[in-house]
C-alpha cells in the first residue's frame, strides 16, 4: 500500500536530491552530538525568527512541517501586529491569515550547519506555506525567488557582492543592568548600556583595528565557521563603526549571507559581552551613518559571463557616457535602477532611522544620479573596458534592510530598462549638487514614492504593496505619537537591528 505523501511531498518540493541531503544532515547531527536544531526564517523586516527542536524531531519536521503562528508575516519593527486578525474583515485582503491561524515552517536540510557560537547547535534554513500546500506568496525571500524565475526568463543570472557598514559597542554592567531588569521590561525593551571599540574619525588605522580586534576576531570566525565568503574587515570612520565585504555569489545566496551574517554577529559578539547593530545611524552624538553597498550585474545563466563588461569603450563614447564602460545592456539596466529610484528606496531603506544618512558630502547620495568610480553618486559603475568584474554599485541602502526586497527592487528597476531600451544621461560630476530628481528624505515620502510607481506595484503584486506599507504605516504613526522619539528609536532600533 503506498504511504501517505509527507507535507513536503504534498507541496511538490521533496525530491531525491532533498531525500539525500536530508540523510546527511541526519548523519551530521550524529556525528557531531548535535542535540538541538534551530529552523529559522526571515521575516518581513529582515530578522530571523523560528522554533528550536530536539535533534531526534529535526527528520519529521523537515518532511512535515512545523507549525508557525501566521502573525509573525504581520508584525512591524516593534512586534505588533498590524491586522486585526481577531475582528471580521480585519484580513480580508490576506485570506489565511485570519485568527492568527497556522502556517507550516519547511526547513532546507541542504542548508543545515553547525552553529559555532552555539555547543551541539544546528541551524537550518526555512520559507513558510498554507496549510493547503501552497507557497506563501508574501514571504520575502520567495518575492526574490519570483524576481529571479523572471531574469532567468530573459537567459540572466544576478551576481551580487556585498559591502556592509554597523557597528559594534562592548556592553557595560552585567546581567543585572537596566536592560535585564524585569522592573523596567517594556515593549520594546531597553537596548544596553554601552562603550565604543575605537574612538573613529581615523579611517582604516591600523592602531584602531588593534583596538577591536577580539570582535573582529569574533566576527571573521564566525563568518568563516558557517561558510560566508567573508573577504575583509575594516576599520570605517565612524567611532565604533566597522565594515565587512564579501566575495560576489550569485543573488538568493548573497540575501541568505546577508541575514545570516546579521543573526549570527549578533549573537556570537553578545556572548562575548558585545553589542552589534546595524541600525543606520545609532542614538549617539557624533556618529556615521552606516551604509549597504549593494555591487551587482547580470551574467549570462548558460556561460557564466559578466553582462555588463565590455572589451573597448563604444564609438565615438566620452568617459561620462554610459556605454564607455558598460555594454548596452548593462546600460539600460543602469537607466531602470535610476527610472525607479525613487519607487525602489523603501526597500533599500525601510526604516525612520534611515532616512538620516542622505546628507550632502557623506559618501552617502541625494539625488537620482549615477557616477563612475564616483561614491557620492547613488548608482557608482565600477570596472574599466575588458574588466570582467564590471558592475554597478549601489549606495542607497541600509543595512538593516531586507535582503530579498533590496535585491527584488533592483532585478525588477533593471529589467524594466532592459525592456523598455532606456538611456541614461550621462555621469554626474557633482553628486551633491542642485542636478538630479531627490531621493525621499522619509519613509513615509518612499512609502508614496513606491505606491506611484506602477512598474514596482506591479511587479511585487498589489496586495504585497498594500501588505508592506500598512506594516511600514504602522512604524510611522507609533513614531509620530512617541513622546520621546530618542528613545522611540532606541528602543525600536538599537535594542533590535
């Protein structure tokens, strides 16, 4: 008689390559004395979330699933619930998500590794479905999976290289500081009492890296334990403010690095008395603005080969026209990024706090304007004719964004360039300048800024925009009626990002 079909089976995604790399994650569990296995998932704001199972559960709940409440894909950035699910027609745009109703966690067994901060831990990697077998369609990284099926529709891969500014703080106090104290717990809570690792303002200082280096130390071995194609890290200019920069791998796993690494520093540097955060602008006097420099290009999905490069400049093409230096693909793709710049800077950068960075001569861009080799642009082309590791750059991010929706916005910005055979003007000399349409100075200002461009709704899906902006609605009135708004920040950013 034939077995009842496993959920995963139901959903059409166990195969025998899963079934395989299922038994092999079961043989590692045994060999390494794993005894707990955390599946995670990443939510709407870019946080892991999941459940911690006893190794002997890990095989039933990759093959059945495990239960996720559905409130988790709608809360903001202070773990509210946006919806009201409990009352009728509070989540009639969202069928299956009424009464804070199940979803089921599948887990990748293919992604399981040990934690290394973690004694006899495992991690796996996971994306939510309805109980019926259908795939979640507001899950961020499957948005980015969609986007991806439509390149590779055209014959195009994406390759992604990743630069990331944060910070890190050594806490002070103990356990029994103001953060732990159940008499002052709150929602949410307290961030904890902090020093600096470096004093800043002395970029790259060898004596400055000395400083930090047992965080530093702390960050490169954990990066390098779980297999992140760390390449560097640096001392930036802000005090406390570091940078790490990863090799280029194509898109859906740079995303997935980018919210490992998050999770994972976060926690390896807080066992070590730490404080990591990638909130853009901490609550503190004095300090930089940290950025996500998003590198990228299209490549061909047959031969590997880099799109954007090309071998000599085009005829009769000046040093500031595009085509001196990208093909003509990777020249349309570039006019898309900056046709929807304005519609794309929500993802890039989704919270308040972000906002803060767009200042004039602080590497960090204001206008709609690209530049080559130049980092107060918004868009820098980097590479020269024959530069197989020709690419754009953006610098418009945070690095508390969502990973899957950055890099959604810019296949879906380019792709319409491509399409529609845009132009671009020609490279800006004066980044900060009066040229150039404005990149949105609020979330609320980018929130408008993505609901007018069409080409975006489209592309995401009405009720995902609808979905996103009520969340990220939500975060603006609660700021709007804090008292405080320092410490709204503190608390909503600091404590969490």
């Amino acid at each position: 008689m034939r077995a009842v079909p496993t959920f995963a089976e139901h959903c059409g995604i166990h195969d025998t390559n899963r079934q395989q790399a299922l038994e092999q994650m079961q043989q590692l569990i045994n060999a390494s004395g794993i005894e707990l296995v955390r599946f995670a998932w990443c939510d709407l704001h870019g946080t892991l979330r999941g459940k911690t199972l006893v190794a002997g559960a890990t095989a039933k709940a990759i093959q059945d699933g495990m239960g996720l409440v559905s409130t988790l894909l709608l809360k903001d950035t202070s773990d509210r619930t946006a919806f009201k699910v409990f009352e009728a027609g509070g989540t009639d745009e969202l069928p299956g998500f009424e009464f804070a109703s199940n979803l089921l966690l599948l887990a990748d067994p293919a992604s399981f590794k040990p934690l290394p901060w973690a004694a006899a831990t495992g991690w796996v990697q996971g994306q939510p479905w309805m109980q019926d077998g259908t795939p979640v369609e507001l899950d961020t990284r499957r948005i980015l999976q969609r986007a991806l099926a439509r390149l590779a529709e055209a014959g195009y891969g994406m390759k992604c290289g990743l630069e990331i500014e944060f910070h890190i703080y050594r806490i002070t106090g103990d356990s029994s500081d103001d953060q732990l104290d159940p008499e002052q717990a709150a929602w949410p809570g307290l961030p904890p009492k902090v020093a600096m690792i470096h004093p800043g303002y002395h970029l790259l200082a060898e004596h400055w890296a000395d400083m930090a280096e047992e965080p530093l130390r702390i960050v490169q071995h954990t990066a390098q334990a779980l297999g992140l194609p760390l390449q560097s890290l640096e001392i930036e200019l802000g005090p406390s403010q570091v940078e790490a920069v990863f090799d280029a791998t194509d898109a859906l796993t740079a995303a997935d690095n980018m919210v490992l690494f998050r999770s994972a520093v976060k926690q390896a540097l807080r066992r070590a008395g730490y404080h990591a955060t990638f909130m853009c602008r901490p609550p503190f006097p004095n300090i930089m603005s940290s950025g996500w420099h998003l590198h990228q290009s299209l490549v061909d999905l047959k031969t590997g080969a880099n799109l954007f490069q090309r071998d000599a400049p085009a005829a009769g093409s000046q040093a500031t026209d595009a085509q001196y230096t990208l093909s003509e693909l990777g020249e349309h793709y570039l006019a898309g990024l900056l046709a929807h710049a304005r519609g794309m800077t929500v993802f890039c950068t989704p919270t308040i706090n972000g906002f803060g960075r767009f200042r004039p001569n602080a590497l960090a861009p204001q206008a709609v304007l690209w530049g080559r080799d130049n980092r107060g642009a918004m868009l820098r082309v980097v590479g020269q004719p024959g530069d197989a590791a020709t690419r754009i750059e953006n610098r418009i991010g945070e690095p508390a964004a969502n990973p899957y929706l950055y890099l959604a916005s810019q296949i879906y910005a380019g792709l319409d360039g491509i399409t529609r055979q845009l132009k671009a003007p020609v490279a800006t000399d004066a980044p900060y300048g009066e040229a150039g349409v404005r990149i949105p100075t609020s979330l609320g200002e980018a929130l408008n800024a993505l609901r007018d461009d069409a080409v975006l709704v489209e592309a995401f899906g009405k009720r995902f925009i609808n979905y996103f902006t009520r969340i990220k609605q939500s975060e603006i009135t609660r700021h709007e009626q804090a008292t405080d708004k320092d410490d709204w920040q503190r608390r909503e950013y600091f404590s969490r990002i």
